[in-house]
C-alpha cells in the first residue's frame, strides 16, 4: 500500500485531473462527469464510516468535483455549496451560512504564486506586448494554453536536462509544479495494487472472473481501512496536541484504475482519505479536527498485510487460485506471494512502468557512484528511486 500526503488549495487538483480521472491529464475543461462518460471509467464512490457525521454524504454515492474541491480543496464539508445555498434560503446571514458548511478550521493555504505561475504572468505580459497590446490584455484560450505548454516544456527541460517524453508527461510535472505552495495537508492517498499476477489474471480472465477478482480487490480495500479506521483513527487536543481521542471513523473518496501509466494492465485503488475527522469531547460534544497522521503513518504496513492476507483469503474462495513466494532477485527485499500457475514472463511484459523506472534509477546510481566515489546509502538510494520514478 502506498501513501503520500495531500496538500490543500489546488493540490485536489490531483485528485480530480489525475486520481478521479485514472490517471489521465487529458481533460482539459470538462467535468468530471462528462470525463467519465465519454471515457467509461467508473466514478469515485465515497467510503468510510466517518460519513455518518455528515449527515448528507453516504458509502457508495458517486463523488463529484465540487465535492472533492471543497472537502480536499478548503477543508468544507463536500456539500457546502447546497448547504451555504440552503441555509440562506432559510433566511441565515451570509456569516451563518458559512458557518454551516464548516469542518473545524480552514484549510491555511499559502496564497504565494509557484515560479511556474510567475513565469506564465511574464510571459502573458510579453505576449501582449510584443502586439503592442496592453500588459493585461485579454489573451484568447488558445494563445494561453499555448504560452503555459511553451513555459512549461522549458522548465521542465532545464530541471531534467531533455524534453518531456511526450504530453501527459508534461502535463503531470505541470501539475506537480503548478500548486499553491501550502504546508497544510488535506489528506491522504492510499493506492492499493494487488500483485501483478492478479493483474495479469484479471486482464486475461472471462468477465465472470474478472469482476470476481475486481470483488476480492474491493473486499480486501474494505477490510484495510476498517483496520485503520480501528488502529489509527485518532486525532489530537489540549495544548501542542498533547492528548490523543478516538475518532469516529474515516472519510475516504475511492478511485479505481485499470492500467498503469504506462498503458499496463494494473488494478488499483486509490483511497483519498481525508484530514477532516469527527471526534466526541468528554463534554458529549463532537468536534471537527485534523487526523492524526502519524498513527496513519505506523499502521502503513500492517494495514497493507491486511489488504494483502484478506485479497488472497478473497480470491482463493471466489476464483480458487493459490498463492506460493517467488523468490526476489534483490536480496533486500522480502519474498512476494504470486499466483501460482500464472507464467511470469506475462507479468514481466505487463510491468514496462517498472521496467523504466529501474533502468533510469540504476543510470542514476551509477552516476552518483561517479560523483561521490562511493554507493549509495540505503536513505540515499530512495531518494535516488523516486527521483527516477519522477523523471519516468
């Protein structure tokens, strides 16, 4: 199970022109309901049992972007909207009806422009210019979407020394690069991916069995974050955080993709679980406050084994597969569990995306060795890995 923290103001931009949108940059101005149409991807689907203190989202109801903008966006509940609307209609003040729609704090986002915004403004001013035009001239969507992708392929060509390998590259660093600069943390993304003969299996399966692995994948997911939801829902209170409560459970959008980002067969599951948890002071009260992400952080591992155990326990009731350890050719790492039965020049063939991040991470070695007379550190070579991922 990988996680990695999200960031609020636009880092939910992430999450609804990446994760929403399996992966893809290519959706240009439509929603997020017109991308799963015209796509047939499937929709994100809200999960966790801290939507019962919101009263008006449940499991299983699709996720829109608005949705998604307010909750990951500026911390609001994902009605807020509705809810600001609904509360004047009622005849409440504008500060009332605010209110209404809050989660605890805001967000404190950091307003502060990315040297990729900075570098847009110049340029849309030397646009202009260059016309003889005002410096805050309107600038027609074409030209700006045209001077961004220019700015953008220069950056990110002096930051890794070559041109981007194709659009969706550039469009992911773009995003990347784009965001509010913001130290407050929105949430987290958990991606769950089964081992790659599960992939290969469910990708060259009958659709009965397909969808029955896709229901092990989804029973596993369910059984990992009610762990978590167990071991490591808590928030903090008192001064400096110096006492720890329970929370009242999790609020998760989840997003399921069908292939990498290299074209790849490869189930996975992205949970984007929210900061934002309820909690029951001593007074019988229920406040709003922020997760406790350290206690996200210790349980990682084991939450992944639950996934994991539960997936096999799953897939060798519903398909009747077994699972044996094939051994790994790096002696760092710990035996992984495969199908057995399933060949492995399949998963091989399927795993080009590893396959580049592998050989631009030993290129990097290498150089790091050349520079330094030495090898990396085990810190060092992580670094070094997700450097590689990043220029892949």
């Amino acid at each position: 199970m990988g996680l990695h923290k999200l960031t609020a103001g636009d880092g939910y931009e992430y999450l609804t022109r990446q994760v929403a949108a399996a992966d893809s940059t290519e959706r240009g101005a439509s929603s997020l309901a017109d991308y799963y149409s015209e796509k047939g991807e499937s929709p994100g689907r809200w999960a966790g049992a801290g939507l019962a203190g919101l009263g008006s989202v449940a499991a299983g109801q699709q996720v829109s972007e608005a949705q998604m903008k307010a909750l990951f966006g500026e911390g609001l509940h994902p009605n807020a909207d509705l809810m600001f609307e609904l509360a004047l209609a009622q005849g409440a003040s504008q500060a009332d009806a605010a209110r209404s729609a809050k989660l605890g704090r805001a967000f404190k986002i950091d307003s502060g422009a990315t040297a990729y915004r900075v570098a847009c403004a110049e340029a849309f001013v030397a646009h202009n210019l260059a016309r003889g035009q005002k410096w805050n001239a309107a600038i027609d969507d074409a030209d700006r979407a045209r001077i961004r992708t220019d700015v953008g392929s220069k950056m990110f060509a002096k930051e890794y020394g070559r041109a981007p390998a194709d659009e969706r590259e550039l469009s992911g660093w773009v995003a990347k690069v784009g965001r509010q600069k913001s130290s407050a943390v929105a949430g987290f993304d958990l991606t769950f991916t089964p081992v790659k003969s599960v992939s290969a299996l469910w990708a060259v399966a009958p659709r009965e069995v397909a969808e029955q692995i896709e229901a092990a994948h989804e029973s596993a997911i369910a059984a990992a974050v009610t762990y978590l939801e167990k071991h490591a829902c808590f928030t903090r209170v008192g001064t400096g955080g110096v006492a720890q409560v329970d929370g009242n459970g999790l609020i998760a959008a989840q997003f399921t993709h069908r292939d990498s980002r290299a074209g790849d067969p490869n189930l996975h599951t992205h949970v984007a679980i929210s900061n934002k948890v309820a909690a029951t002071m001593p007074d019988g009260t229920t406040k709003w406050l922020a997760l406790d992400g350290a206690a996200l952080y210790r349980n990682n591992v084991p939450a992944s084994e639950v996934y994991n155990t539960v997936l096999e326990a799953q897939l060798r009731e519903r398909v009747g597969v077994r699972f044996t350890e094939r051994a790994s050719t790096d002696r760092s790492k710990r035996r992984v569990r495969e199908i057995d039965g399933m060949d492995e020049r399949l998963a091989e063939r399927w795993s080009s995306r590893s396959a580049a991040i592998r050989l631009r991470t030993a290129e990097l070695a290498r150089a790091f060795q050349a520079d330094h007379g030495r090898e990396p550190t085990a810190i060092e070579a992580i670094s070094l890995a997700q450097q590689a991922t990043l220029e892949t």
